[in-house]
C-alpha cells in the first residue's frame, strides 16, 4: 500500500483548485528564458504520482513546501541554510519563476524543486505527515469580501496545511494586509484542534524571526507603502 495522501477535490470552492489573476508579465530576458527552457525542465516536480523526498532528492531528508514563491529570495535563502534539506517552490507567476531559477543558478542550489503553477495540487500529491515546514508569505489578500474565498488562508487549504505537516511541523505565514491578517487569525481560530500558535508576547508577530529573511515583497511593503508586517509561526499538534 502507498503513503496516504489527502484527497484533492475537484470543483470544491474550500480548495482553492485553480489559479486566479495574470500568470505572465512583462518579456523575460534572454538568459531567464533560457532557463526556464532549459533549467526548470530538470528541476521541476513530476506531473503526476506521489510527491516525496525519496521521488525528489533520491534519499528520506526533511520536506519543506514554499506556496507562492514571488522572487524566490525566501526560498533560495532556506535552502541554502539547510543544505540537507529539500525544498519544493510553487509559484503560478513565470517571472517569478525565472527569477528563482536565477537564484538557483546563481547559488548552485542542488535541493530545490519548483512547481511553475497550483501549489495545492501538487501539494495534494505530498504523502500525509511528510512535511517539516509550509511556509505562505504575504500571499495575494484578495481584499475585496466577494473574493475571501480566493484566500490561501481558508478552511480547506489549511485542513490540508494541517495533513501535510508532520507532528511538530510548521506553518509560517506573513502579511502586510490587515484585512487579511484579521481573516487568517479568524480561520486559524477554528483550527486550533490541529494547530498550536507559536506565541507569548506582541513581539512574536511583529518582529521578523530569525532564519526568515526579508523578501522583496515585504521590502516593498514595509518601506514604499509604510506598512506594518506581521509574521505567524502555527506548530502541528
């Protein structure tokens, strides 16, 4: 028998099973062409099966999953702290794609494997109980209250945040929007049967923690627009 795995539902709103927005922008440049071409094909996760660190990296190390990588700073930053480690990124936006296979090239990192598109189906496809860390970093806040179903942080997506995780395993969250920020404490609230917060003084969630480093997007937020950032640690019962 294989490893158990959460079933995917097709057509359920709570799953968020498709893309929304523009997944293309402005022309890559020649070499970030290249490759996604060239490179993305041999680091990319397969298209179809069980989604593991043995199918992945050949060996049983710790799991990490990046949901919506942007740039891919965070995810190149992680993965070359943990070289031991195995990453998968998982990002809808080609640009951001090439710009994490720069990093990828340009670090030489070996343990990444990116997901140019849903990250819930592909995280689907990751056996029960195999993840160390989920990290979901200032994701779209689709502000509008017509749209808070296309939140990231809803029932369904963070019962298989829950799923994925293994006992002592990690959920990490930032926003920079407090329409959100109030939404995701919301829904969290009705998941604490399955999810600790990691937290005993304001300074948890205001401060940046260490080994989670500044991303071009909270960079943006924080120094072009004024806004506040909050960071949220949720460890797996």
């Amino acid at each position: 028998m294989g490893p158990r795995m959460t079933a995917f539902k097709p057509g359920d709103p709570t799953t968020l099973n498709r893309l929304y927005g523009r997944s293309v922008g402005k022309k890559l440049r020649q070499h970030q062409q290249s490759l996604v071409d060239n490179l993305l094909p041999q680091i990319a996760v397969p298209r179809e099966g069980p989604v593991t660190s043995e199918i992945l990296f050949g060996d049983t190390r710790p799991l990490h999953f990046e949901i919506g990588f942007g740039g891919g700073e965070h995810l190149a930053y992680r993965a070359d702290l943990l070289p031991d480690h195995g990453f998968i990124g998982a990002e809808p936006f080609v640009n951001g794609v090439a710009q994490a296979l720069t990093h990828i090239e340009d670090q030489r990192l070996a343990n990444i494997r990116i997901q140019h598109g849903d990250a819930l189906e592909v995280l689907a496809r990751v056996p029960d109980g195999a993840l160390t860390m989920i990290y979901l970093l200032h994701p779209d806040p689709w502000p509008k209250a017509r749209h808070a179903k296309r939140r990231m942080m809803n029932d369904g997506p963070v019962q298989m945040f829950a799923d994925k995780l293994k006992p002592g395993g990690e959920l990490r969250f930032g926003t920079d929007h407090a329409v959100y920020l109030r939404h995701a404490l919301m829904v969290m609230q009705r998941h604490t049967d399955r999810f600790e917060w990691v937290v005993d003084k304001p300074a948890n969630w205001q401060v940046r923690p260490s080994g989670w480093p500044e991303t071009r997007y909270e960079h943006k937020a924080r120094h072009t627009y004024g806004h506040e950032v909050w960071y949220f640690r949720f460890r797996r019962k």
